[in-house]
C-alpha cells in the first residue's frame, strides 16, 4: 500500500479496492479450522459424560439426583422433611409423588398457585407415609413429630409441585420457612408476567427496528444540529458550575463582592458557620471555579482550532446515513450475525452444562438440596478451552460482518465522485464474495488476538474474585490486579479500534492482516486529530442510538402493558417483562448502530487515502468524495 515508513498511499488504489488479490492469512484459518474440530472433540466427550438433568434435579442429603441416580431413579421430587426451621431444610428425601389432601381447595385467580395458606394442623385427608427414599439422615418414610433430634423429625403436610422438582408446603407456617430459602411468588409470578407478554417481547424486535431508523434518519437531518448543541450545553454548564461555586466562595469569605440581587438571596453568616462547623476550606470552592473556567476556555479555544474537524465529522456522519440508504440490504446482515450468535450461544451453553454435569458430586454436609460439583484436571482443561472458543468464535462472527460492512463501504465510495464508472460491482454482495473467497483468515487473526485479551482479562477478574480477602490484605497486590485489568480494558479497545481500521485496508488493499494493521496506524498518525474528532463524535452518536432504541423500546412496551385492558390485569410485574423489551432493544441498537459506526470508520480511511493520492498528484483534495464530503470540500 505504501512505503515501509508509511509515508502515504498507493496511488495504484485510485480506482478503487484492488481486484487481483490473494488468500490472506492462511495459516490463521487452518489454526481456527483445527481448533473448531477440538470444540467439536469436547462436545462429544461432554455429551457422552455429562448429564445436565443432574444439576436441574435437586439433591437428598446422600448427594443423589432425585430421578436421576440408579436408587433415586422412581423419586423425581425433593421433599422437606422437617420444615419447622430455616437451619433443618437440609433434612430432605426423594419422593415418588408429593403428598396432597383427598379434595384440594378450588384453584385461585391470583398467578401464584400458593394462594390459601392453611395454618398447620392435623389432617386425616393426608398420607401417614411418604412415599419417598430413606437416606443417611431421613432414615424413615413415616410421619415422626416427636422426635428430640431435629434429623430424625419427618413431617407430612399438604404440599404442591413446583417448578417440576419441589414439594412445596401449602400448610402457612411451613411454606414461610421455605420461602425464606426460595422467593417462591416472586419467580412463579415473573414467569406468568413473561408468559402474558410474551408476543409484545417478540415484537419489541420489530419495534426496534423501526426505531433505528427513525434516529438514522434524524441523525441525517439533525447531526450537525445535535453536535453544535451538545458542545454549546458543555460550555454553559461548566460556565455555569463556575459562576455558581465562584459565587459560592465569595459568599463564604466576602458577600459584598457579589451581585445585590445575589446578596439578598442568601444568609451568608448561616452559609459561614456551616461551612465552619464542616470545616470546609473555602478556596477549594474558588479552586473548583477556576478549574471549570478553564475547561470552558479550553472547549472554546479546540472549537476554535477544529472547527474544519468538527465539521468534517458532521459530513461522515451524514455520508454514513447516505450509504446505509443506498444500500438498504446491509440492515439484513447484524440480524443474520444476531441469529447465528444466538444459535451458536445456545450450542455453547448446553455444551456447557453437560460438560459441567461430568464432574462428581461433592459430598458436603447439610447443604441445601441443590447439586455442588468438582472436576479433575481434565475438565478444568476442557472448560477453559470452551470459554476461549467462546471469545473466539463471537469475536470471529462480529468481525465477519465488520470486514464486510467495510468492504462494501470502500466499494460505494469510490462509485460517488467524478471518476465513477457506470455498471460497477454491486457493493454488498461484491464485499461478501471477497471475504470468503479470500479474506477468512484475516478475520481469524484479528478476533484471535481480541480473544486472547479478553481471554487474559476474564481470567485476572477470577483470580482477583478467588482471592479477594488475601489480596486487600495487600495494598500493592490490590492495586497491581486493579491497574492490569485497567490496562487489559484500555489494551482491549485499542485492539478493537486498529482491528476495525484494518479490515477497511484490508479491503482495500487485499494485504493480510499485519500489513493492514500497520497501514491503519500509520494513517492515523498521520492524521491523528482528525481520527479523535470523528471517532469520538461517532462514538457519541452511536450510544445515543442505542440509548434512545433501547429506552423508548422498555417505555413503549411498558406503556402497553400498564394501559391496555388485555395485561393491565394480568401482569404483576410490568416492569420485569418492560426491562426485558428494553434488553432486547439495546441489543438490536447496538446491531443496528454497528452498521453505522463501522461505516463512519471506513468512509473515514477511504476518504483520507483518497486525499492522500490526490496530494501526490497535486490536486490536493479528494475526487471521489460522496456529496456530503463534497459540499465539505466546497466550502472549506
């Protein structure tokens, strides 16, 4: 592309991305194919070991799954044998069938089916035996209220199935006990709210959708409104924050200084003795004055300075709006990614469970009846490797649709100025057919390196999580774990952002990806200032399009639920299935605001190689600027 000291760029890419090019980064697919089949190794070995139903299944206190295990296998629930206390819970048996009253009371409106508590008492209706497992402690089926030791007391009271594993009292002083343990109404009632809502929650999607496009289309219309206002709203409130702590600096230390209308406002000597009774130092307040003064000069003297920059960043944010317009199927594709991550994630995550179900039961005392597990080294093994595939794979998938995006960008670009040619390649499918013919590999390298990172910081948040207690013990130890995630985190985004800059050479260019990378970061040194004012413009656009999608997606969901006859009253909770909507929303904002971002840092690089080869030429300005570029270009 350019010169080993990166003094500009290749001319030959005047016309365009280059159409000759080769398989990049081969030997990177072969490392992710190899490792792909080593997933494929560890789920085979976790399906045939593991059994996910035994940690769903709850546990007696000999450490067996309830409906699972060999002498278990016929008694699928879990019964509390001597619910009288919160501290004997764990005094609990397998049972066949939860024991009932003959008649049971006529079912209630309300969602939670623990309705008609009964005060505890004797009932002839129910079973004198249960009809359970004895274990090490319940050594007995038959009801035993007089026992002194609280492990031999068994006793039989009204009950109903819940969540399909747990008997759960029906009889009020018991169910109390247990749900002390267990927030029984609140997770049944949740889960009735999700159900009621659940065609609202799918249709949030679409919902959203609609909402991206509404802020596509306001941020076309209104960028440069937006940007001039929040910088104007940034110097009036630091203007403002310093007259008001100025202010009150002299009204503690001398109030004959300030405005008469001021003056009459405030009790300075009241403002004084608390000031004095807080031993509060006054100059702090004139040195908080000052600081904020500064900072609204400093805005004023860099918009000032950059004002060509700030505007610049208004055109590519316009220009953005203008490709995704032109080529309104690239919206298909973050929903493609969107689906295919959520496949995948459900693949890993039952991986997951059968392969955490592999390991053997732990065998600790009075435990609650749920199933505790360790691991051989092995497994240890196999699981980091699945939490790394994890990282990889999605790291692969999101970059996958980057480099497309930003194939199709430097495609469109340079159908725009005046060199255009009628009858181009279409931009979409020509990036798509690029990539995999010969671009895999170089998305390989790029997400195996973020991988690793996030690999490397997920683990320094364990460590740091497993020896919390000894390492505050330690200032030095403490600091040194907080500034290594710190670094990690700031490490981690550099990567994402030269790794984004270089798929955009990539294409252009058809190099792999070191060559790329290095290409990215000599344009942006070259050019550092205009890549901090579009770049921190275009972030703060993007997460005011994922706030406003996911907000007004909760709201309206919200205002549905609260104001239509069909839930109003028959939702508990609005706010469970409400926050859901707008989970869903922020998701797909964030999907659909990818298309934007990675757009505005394509037309970036594309524009300023563009003007790099035009300055070799001695034309000085780009020539296939889209029209939004263009009309920058005129009136600068």
């Amino acid at each position: 592309m350019s010169s080993e000291k990166g003094e500009g760029t290749d001319p030959k890419l005047r016309n365009g991305p280059v159409v000759d090019r080769e398989c990049t980064d081969i030997f990177c697919l072969l490392l992710f194919i190899v490792f792909t089949f080593g997933m494929f190794f560890i789920s085979g070995y976790a399906f045939k070991n593991g059994d996910p139903h035994r940690i769903a299944q709850p546990y007696d206190p000999d450490h067996r799954a309830c409906g699972v295990d060999e002498d278990v296998a016929d008694y699928p629930y879990i019964y509390f044998a001597n619910p009288t206390n919160p501290k004997y819970l764990y005094v609990t048996t397998c049972v066949s069938e939860c024991p009932q009253e003959e008649s049971e009371p006529a079912p209630s409106a309300r969602h939670t089916k623990i309705s008609h508590l009964e005060e505890a008492k004797t009932n002839s209706k129910l079973p004198s035996e249960l009809k359970c497992q004895p274990n090490s402690i319940v050594k007995s089926c038959k009801q035993n209220m007089l026992s002194t030791n609280p492990e031999e007391v068994v006793v039989i009271y009204n009950t109903e199935l819940f969540m399909k594993t747990v008997c759960l009292p029906t009889t009020k002083q018991y169910y109390e006990t247990v749900k002390d343990k267990i927030d029984v109404e609140t997770m049944e009632k949740v889960s009735n709210d999700m159900i009621t809502t659940k065609w609202l929650i799918f249709g949030s999607i679409g919902i959203s959708l609609v909402l991206g496009f509404i802020f596509l289309f306001l941020i076309e219309t209104l960028a440069g409104c937006v940007i001039w206002t929040l910088l104007l709203l940034l110097f009036s409130v630091l203007i403002a924050g310093g007259i008001y702590t100025t202010g009150y600096y002299y009204a503690l230390t001398d109030p004959s200084k300030l405005p008469a209308s001021a003056q009459a406002e405030i009790d300075a000597q009241t403002l004084q003795e608390q000031a004095q009774a807080e031993n509060v130092n006054p100059k702090n307040y004139l040195y908080i004055g000052i600081t904020l003064f500064s900072l609204a000069g400093l805005i004023l003297l860099v918009v000032c300075c950059m004002y060509s920059r700030i505007r610049l960043a208004i055109a590519i944010l316009e220009t953005a709006c203008d490709y995704v317009q032109a080529n309104f199927t690239v919206v298909v594709l973050p929903f493609v990614t969107f689906f295919i991550m959520l496949l995948y994630f459900i693949y890993w995550f039952v991986v997951a469970l059968y392969l955490y179900s592999s390991g053997e039961t732990t065998s600790k005392p009075k435990q609650l009846p749920f199933g505790q597990f360790s691991f051989t080294q092995n497994q240890k093994i196999f699981a980091n490797i699945h939490l790394f595939g994890l990282l990889w794979n999605s790291s692969f998938i999101i970059a996958s649709v980057e480099f497309i995006i930003a194939g199709s960008v430097c495609i469109w670009y340079f159908q725009q100025g005046p060199r255009a040619q009628e009858g181009g390649p279409i931009p979409l499918p020509t990036a798509i057919g690029r990539f995999f013919r010969y671009h895999l590999g170089t998305v390989a390298f790029g997400s195996l390196i973020l991988a690793i990172i996030e690999f490397i910081r997920i683990w320094l948040a364990f460590l740091y999580k497993q020896q919390e207690e000894l390492i505050k013990k330690n200032k030095f130890f403490e600091y040194l774990f907080k500034c290594l995630m710190c670094c990690m985190w700031c490490f981690e985004k550099c990567v994402q952002y030269i790794n984004k800059n270089a798929y955009v050479v990539s294409n252009m260019t058809g190099k792999g990806f070191f060559h790329s990378a290095k290409e990215a970061i000599f344009l942006i040194a070259r050019n550092p200032l205009r890549f901090a004012t579009v770049g921190g413009f275009g972030e703060i656009f993007i997460a005011l399009g994922r706030g406003f999608i996911a907000l007004l997606t909760g709201l309206f969901c919200y205002i549905v639920i609260t104001r239509t006859e069909k839930f109003k009253y028959n939702v508990t909770y609005p706010e469970a299935p409400s926050l859901l909507c707008g989970a869903i929303g922020l998701v797909v904002g964030s999907l659909f605001m990818s298309i934007y971002g990675v757009a505005c840092d394509a037309i970036l690089i594309v524009f300023v190689m563009d003007e790099e080869m035009e300055k070799q030429n001695g034309k000085g300005v780009a020539l296939c600027c889209p029209p939004k570029l263009e009309k920058f270009l005129e009136d600068q």
